[in-house]
C-alpha cells in the first residue's frame, strides 16, 4: 500500500515508481499489452510512472487498492495516449475504484418538470471535468472477454470530453481533416445501428449503437483489444483511429 506521505512525495515528484518487477506482471496480464514492441513497452512504462504520480487512485466501498491494481489500471489507461502525451488527460485528478458494478445514482428533470432519479448498476463511468470512476471486477477481468474493456472505454470518453460533451468526436490533430472523420465515422455508425436493429449477432459490441459517443468508446475498446475486427468491418474507421491515437494496433496482432 501507499501511505499518505510516500503518496504525496511521489504526487510531488511527478511520477509514482512502479519497478521493473510489478511493471512485467501487470503487462504480462493482457495480450494487447504484451504485443508492444520493447521500446513501446518502456515508453508506457514511464508514461503509467507519470499518470500514477499524477492522478489519485482511490478505492471506495471498503476496496483497498495495492501499487499493481493501481498500475493495471493507470497502464491501461495510458495505452490510449502511448502516442499522445499525459496532457490528453489534464483538467481532473481522480480515479475512484469500486470493487464490482457501482450504482450511481443520476438525478434529470423531464419535459414535465418531473424529477426521475435513476439507479442502474454500472462497471464505469467518466465525468466532464470529474473523475473517472471504474469497477476493479470488470478492469481485472479483460482477458477474457477480448475486444472488451471498461479501462479503455472511460478514457476514450475523457478523450472525446477534451472539447466538451462527449459526442464521439475529440479534438483532431492538425493534419486531420474534421469533414473526412465526420463522414467516415457516421456512415459507419448508421451502418452499425441498421445492423442492431435487425438483431444482426455483430462482432462489436451493440452497445455501440447508443449515440455516437459510445460509438466511439466502444469502438476504441476494439481498435485496442482487437483491432482486426475493426478492420475489418470498418476500414476508413479503423484509418481515422489510427491517425488520431498514432498507432496502428493491427500491425502488433500480425506478429
Ligand atoms: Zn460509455
């Protein structure tokens, strides 16, 4: 465990050690993480030393959190910005971690003025400007379930929250033409959600379908974990992803 002081040295310091022992058992954990070539794998190292001393990972609901909980979760969540830099993850600190699903409870007003308060029980959830708040059952969990992954999911969602409400479209890179993302990422999106509606079995995650922010949270999960399949049934998707987190994931499951 991290007490108190050595926590606040480390969150002085910039950057929380994770030594080269704990740093091999958490990537020897997932397969997209042990396709890294070595010199990725150290960059994400350093990267996951930075965030961890960075940000603050607390457990709630009585889950207490060791140095490699916090490193499965800070690795993964770096992986989205191996080509990026930690400031894609500024403006927020916290990282809550409850041990299983989570009832949040979420408060609207309808059309009528009425108050509806809603409780359905959730593995994550990223909050505009706020924390990021996960299941440990659903990060530990990734392995079997490939193409599935809450880590990737929230952080892709603080991406896409960089200019605001979460639309499924985050700030692009210079170089990156925002009518080509628009058109690729909506052709594919109408296409994915004609395909649900028939009860079409897809290959993603139908959850996608929900709005074109968890289109492209869903569809990250998959660009990672198993970016064949995005490939696959869409190539001009899987292109604009690739320029915009700067990796292209294909050529690591090729290996
Ligand atoms: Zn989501």
């Amino acid at each position: 465990m991290w007490g108190l002081k050595a926590w606040r040295r480390r969150l002085t310091s910039g950057r929380a050690a994770v030594d080269e022992e704990l740093w091999e058992k958490v990537v020897s954990r997932f397969a997209f993480l042990r396709a890294l070539t070595p010199g990725e794998k150290r960059h994400l190292h350093d990267l996951t030393q930075r965030f961890l001393g960075s940000k603050q990972i607390s457990g709630a609901a009585g889950l207490q959190l060791t140095d490699e909980m916090r490193t499965v979760i800070a690795a993964q969540a770096c992986l989205l910005i191996l080509n990026l830099s930690l400031d894609y993850y500024q403006g927020w600190v916290e990282v809550i971690v409850y041990p299983g699903d989570f009832m949040p409870r979420h408060e609207y007003t309808d059309e009528d003025g009425v108050v509806h308060v809603e409780r359905e029980p959730m593995q994550g959830e990223a909050w505009l400007q706020g924390p990021v708040i996960l299941s440990w059952e659903a990060a530990a969990e990734l392995e079997n379930n490939l193409g599935v992954n809450v880590v990737i999911h929230e952080f892709a969602h603080k991406l896409d929250m960089l200019n605001g409400e979460p639309n499924g479209f985050p700030p692009l890179h210079d170089d990156m033409s925002r009518e080509a993302w628009l058109q690729d990422f909506t052709s594919a999106y109408q296409d994915f959600c004609v395909r649900v509606d028939r009860g079409e079995d897809t290959a993603i995650d139908p959850y996608a379908a929900e709005n074109p922010a968890e289109f492209f949270a869903v569809l990250s999960e998959v660009f990672f974990e198993t970016p064949q399949v995005l490939r696959r049934a869409y190539p001009k998707v899987y292109r604009q992803l690739s320029r915009f987190y700067c990796q292209d994931p294909v050529v690591r499951v090729m290996h």
